[in-house]
C-alpha cells in the first residue's frame, strides 16, 4: 500500500453489521516518525468494535416521523384558511353582519382613504350581485386595517388597495380562475387598474395570514376540495363556502372520534 492510498479518504463506511471487507480498522505503524507498515482488518471482534457502534448511530440518519393521518391534515389545512385549530372549532355557516369601518383615533386622510376602498369594493360585490361577497370585502379590509394599516395607508392608490382585497378575497372563496370563473383581468378592468392585482393580492395575503406557522403539510389539500387561499380568517369566507368547510371539519372530527375509541 503506497502513501498515496494511505491519504487518500475512505468512502463512508456501510452501517455496521454490513461489514465483509476488512477494510474499516486501519492500523499505522510509525517508527521514529516514518510510517513502516500498515494493513486493515474488519472492526467486528476488536476493542474498537463499540466505538464503530458509536459513530453508526451518530451517522445514522434521524428517523423521519410517521405521516399524520389524514383528518389531522384535513384539521390543518382548515386551520390556515380560518385561523387555527380553536377558530375550526368555532366555524359555522351562519352570513356575518357587515362590519364597521376603522374610525378612531384616526387622521382625516387615512378615514378617506378607508372610505375610498370600501366603495370600491362595494363596487366589486355589485358588479357580482352577490351582498354575501360585499361583507366578506369589508371584514377583510377590517381585518387588513388590524394587520397591517401601513398596507392600506401607503398604498400608491385606494384602487390598488380594493384590488389586492378582491383578488385575495376572491382566491380564498375559489372564485378566481382556475377554481372559479372570475378571471384577474375582469377584476383589473372594473377597477381601472394599469396591472394585474396579484402583486397586491400576495401583499394582502401575507399580512392577513401574519406570522403563524403554516400546516406542517401546507401543500396538502382535502381531495375534491378547491385550492383555497390561505388568508387565516373566517369572516372572509362566503357562507356557502364557510358551510362546505363546516361539513370538512366535522368529518374529520368524526375519523378523529372513531380512531381515537379503537386505539
């Protein structure tokens, strides 16, 4: 064996018990500092044969953990689009009241600019016929208001304000294409917007959701179920929608029930 290979690093050793090559326990033997003989022999029989153990467990990779089941998922996945697992628990069909508008202790621009998107968004729900779709509007400019107040004051304008709330909203009510049949464009155009809302939309989204952790299997969805926005509030929710997801819930919750009495 030349020095060459003595130097040169050893692929990674197999987990032990694989062993058949007497490769893994090298010996040196240096004679006033020259090197004058080695060989290799396997680890297995030798006082080194527990530490080999050692290093294989610390080498060994880390056991994943099991899947959740998938009514936990299911729990989940509601709980990114209504706002964790105690607001699941208190989801319902029920239309909310419309809400009141930000108005306290706030500057005469900033009441304007409030003022200005929620007609706006009116507008929206009108051109939809759909009053439930207004309420949801208003409880997410609410809702962003709370979140994030810079989002809506900053904003270069209130329709670009109105349109990232329509967009969001529409996209967690699976009313936007591909789930619906509103398209982007159409949002933009009944606006008179210069470009898309989506930039704006994402902007709502992230500060509507905040900084919770999403579901550990956020890509997962309940199979039949439409690619929900996750925007981590109930009231943004249609009624028919918030009941379709009620009907989610206590499936999942029933499965829970069931699992849990044969465990």
């Amino acid at each position: 064996m030349t020095l060459h290979d003595l130097l040169t690093p050893t692929p990674a050793p197999p987990p032990y018990g694989e062993w058949g090559e007497p490769e893994r326990l090298r010996h040196l033997v240096f004679l006033d500092g020259r090197l004058i003989d080695s060989w290799s022999e396997p680890v297995e029989g030798t006082s080194w044969a527990a530490e080999a153990r050692r290093l294989d467990r610390l080498a060994a990779p880390a056991p994943e953990p099991p899947a959740p089941p998938r009514w936990q998922l299911a729990l989940d996945w509601l709980g990114d689009r209504v706002g964790g697992a105690e607001a699941v628990a208190r989801l319902h069909g029920e239309a909310f009241d419309e809400p009141e508008l930000p108005s306290d202790c706030l500057r005469l621009a900033q009441r304007e600019r409030i003022g200005h998107v929620a007609e706006l968004l009116d507008a929206v729900a009108a051109l939809r016929h759909d009053a439930d779709l207004g309420v949801a509007l208003r409880q997410a400019l609410v809702a962003l208001w709370r979140s994030d107040p810079d989002l809506v004051d900053h904003a270069v304008s209130a329709r670009s304000v109105a349109g990232g709330l329509a967009w969001a909203v529409g996209k967690a009510n699976g009313l936007l294409h591909p789930q619906g049949t509103w398209r982007s464009g159409e949002l933009r155009d009944a606006l008179g917007l210069t470009s898309s809302p989506a930039a704006m939309g994402r902007s709502v989204q992230a500060a509507l959701f905040g900084l919770r952790e999403p579901a550990r299997c956020s890509w997962w969805r309940p199979e039949g179920e439409s690619d929900l926005l996750a925007l981590g509030h109930a009231e943004v929710l249609l009624p028919e929608v918030r009941v379709r997801l009620v009907r989610l819930r206590d499936r999942a919750y029933a499965v829970r029930a069931e699992e849990g009495a044969t465990s």
